[in-house]
C-alpha cells in the first residue's frame, strides 16, 4: 500500500505544478483542468488497458482464455464520459 501511495503521488505531483503554473499564467485557466483531466485519465486508462494486455498475452501463449468481468466498469467509464462533457461544456459557456 506504501509502495502504490508513493508511485501515485510521483506521478501527480509533477502534474500538480505544471497545472498551478498553466493556471497563473492562463487568465481561463482552460489548460490546467484539461492537464489535470488529461493525465488522470491516462493514468488510469493505460493502467487498465496495459494490465490486461499482459494478462491475454499470458492467457493465450499458455493456451488458456482471459475473460474480464465488466462489474461497475460501465458505470465508471459513463461517469467519466458525462464528466467530461459538462465540464467542456462550462468552459465553453463561460468564454461567452
């Protein structure tokens, strides 16, 4: 748990500066949520996609099948999708 906590926060700390100085400098402030949507969603997207290309390369070189249950991933990736829409919608709202 230690070990995931550190990688985590490596890998969005570097974020969070670059988005504070994209948000000083931007009077908007559009490139800042864009960073910050923008590389939460990578981080979790590729971790998924990567570990499950792992696991049907190993499944299918051993003659075995993987199969993954969906569970709530719908649900999450909907949220996610109706996220990101409302918010490009308000920033778009307010530039007008």
């Amino acid at each position: 748990v230690t070990a995931i906590t550190l990688v985590a926060m490596g890998t969005s700390l570097p974020d969070t500066f670059a988005s504070k100085t994209a948000a000083i400098q931007d009077k908007t402030a559009d490139s800042s949520i864009g960073n910050v949507t923008g590389s939460n969603a990578v981080n979790v997207f590729l971790g998924i996609g990567l570990a499950w290309a792992i696991a049907a390369v190993y499944h299918s070189l051993n003659g075995g099948h993987f199969i993954v249950e969906a569970g709530s991933l719908a649900s999450s990736v909907t949220m996610f999708i109706l996220g990101s829409v409302v918010t490009i919608g308000l920033l778009q709202w307010r530039r007008y």
